[in-house]
C-alpha cells in the first residue's frame, strides 16, 4: 500500500476578487460639497457646483438592499437637472445604474441605486461614487448673513425587509449671499 506522508502536502490558496465586502458595521458615509467646499459666498445669479459623494460603496447580496441619496436644496436654488453620476473615470447610466428624480415642490433630488429590484454598485464595492449638479442662487435666497443650507441624506441597508437594519448618514452645505446695496 501506498502512504502520503501528511508532511508532503502542499496548499495553495488563492483570492482572484478585487471586490470589497462591506459588512453591515461599517459605516458608509455621505458627504456633500459646494464649489468643492463645505461653505461658500455666492451672488444672486451665479451658478454653483455640487459633489455628493458615497464612500465606501458598499456590497450587498441581500434581496431587498437600499442604497438612496435625497439632496434638498433651498428655496434660494434651482436646480439645472445636469445629475451625474461617476465612479473615478466611468460615468453610469441613469435607468440602468441608477434612478433619479427631482420633486420641485419639496426642492428633493433622489438618486437610487435599486434599479429594478436590483442593487447596481457590487462590481464598484470599496470604491468611491461622486453625485454631481449645478443649481443657479434664485432671489429667493437669504441674503446679507442669512445661511442657504442644503442638507443630503444616505439611506442604506442590505435588506430593507429587516427591521431595525436600515441605517442612514447626512451632511450639509452653508451658501452666503449678500447684497452689496441691502440692508
């Protein structure tokens, strides 16, 4: 009979992913900036850059993930509707990698990466996705030390259908406007 010596084995063991598992304890966070800072001076007229973003991206295998920015801007803003989204160099498709809407009543953008029932970001776990939009000061902003915040919320969770598994982080932007001849 033939023996192997347990000595004379070898294992090997192998990773090919380069995806980023996120567990549910990590934290995902939001993070919203204006003309690439958190506060800025602007004038009535003058347009304005926004970036929300959401790092890291998370991983999910759930089957009722939540991965949704609500950005509500002020009464002092309008909103161009030129949203897009970028993961560094790749730009995704709004219907396909994600959905967005804009509620002009109650000043809401909404972008969601659920699209169909279906998480869209796995392949981009661990990275960095950048929201990006430009909105024009109105002459309803405050003007003369009034604060024009904005405020954008990150709903997320792995399965929506679990209670208490839903979680959420949020950040804010201050825009002054002043009026040279005001009061």
């Amino acid at each position: 009979t033939n023996t192997i010596d347990p000595a004379d084995l070898t294992m090997t063991t192998k990773t090919d992913s380069s995806v980023t598992w996120v567990k549910k304890n990590t934290e995902v966070n939001v993070d919203k900036t204006v003309n690439n800072t958190t506060g800025t001076t602007a004038n009535i007229g003058d347009t304005l850059q926004y970036s929300v973003s959401i790092d890291p991206i998370p991983h999910y295998s759930g089957n009722y993930p939540k991965l949704e920015v609500k950005d509500v801007l002020s009464a002092g803003l309008t909103y161009k509707e030129d949203l897009k989204v970028t993961i560094g160099q790749t730009s995704l498709k709004n219907g396909t990698d994600y959905t967005t809407s804009y509620d002009s009543t109650e000043r809401t953008i909404t972008v969601n990466f659920v699209v169909g029932g279906n998480y869209t970001l796995n392949s981009y776990a661990g990275q960095e996705v950048i929201i990006s939009y430009t909105a024009e000061v109105n002459n309803q902003a405050l003007l003369n030390g009034g604060e024009n915040s904005n405020e954008v919320t990150l709903d997320y969770t792995r399965d929506s259908t679990v209670a208490g598994d839903d979680d959420s982080d949020e950040d804010k932007t201050h825009t002054y406007t002043f009026d040279i001849d005001g009061q």
